[in-house]
C-alpha cells in the first residue's frame, strides 16, 4: 500500500478538521474520505487540488516528503480567524438584505 491515507490523516488533523468538514470543502462524501485514509480509494485531482486550497500539504500526502511552503501553525490560526470573521461580515451584510438575495 502506499499509505497516503495516514499522511492524509494527519494533514487533516495538523489543519484541525474534521472528516466531515474536510470532506464537504472538497465535495466529496464523509463515507469517501474515509476510504481515502483507510487507503482503500484513492483521491482525485479535483480532491487534491481543494484540499490544498485549505492548507493541506499535497506533496507530503502523495510522496511523504513535506513542501517547504506549508502554512505553519499560527498562520493557520490567523487565516481561520480571518476568514470567521469575513462571514460573519457577509453574514451580517446579508441580514440587511432583501429576502431573495438571503441565503
């Protein structure tokens, strides 16, 4: 096996995610991504390519070496808060909205 299912783990978890979450950001279904890191599928390009749009360090999922511009930590922390607080933002803006242009 390739054991690309362990790394994408432990990306998923270094960006602090849930399957469920990561799995709607990169449409796929919760049952899917966890075939992908139990190693029994493989994920796509479309897959890899949202993923990393999060943060994710594609190049260590498939080759198990790390690339060297990965977000660290606390600038994961920082993009997380900016962009809670660009929702709610929109949010608010929605609110005052009329009905049809709502979510």
């Amino acid at each position: 096996m390739l054991n690309y299912g362990i790394r994408l783990k432990s990306e998923r978890e270094r960006l602090n995610m849930s399957q469920v979450k990561l799995a709607e950001i990169c449409d796929v279904t919760k049952t899917t991504q966890s075939n992908y890191e139990n190693d029994l599928r493989a994920p796509d390009l479309v897959y890899l390519s949202k993923a990393a749009e999060v943060g994710m360090d594609v190049q260590y999922v498939i080759t198990g070496e790390h690339c060297e511009k990965t977000l660290d930590d606390k600038s994961l922390e920082e993009l997380r808060e900016m962009t809670e607080a660009l929702l709610n933002k929109i949010d608010t803006l929605q609110k005052g909205l009329p009905y049809e242009f709502q979510k």
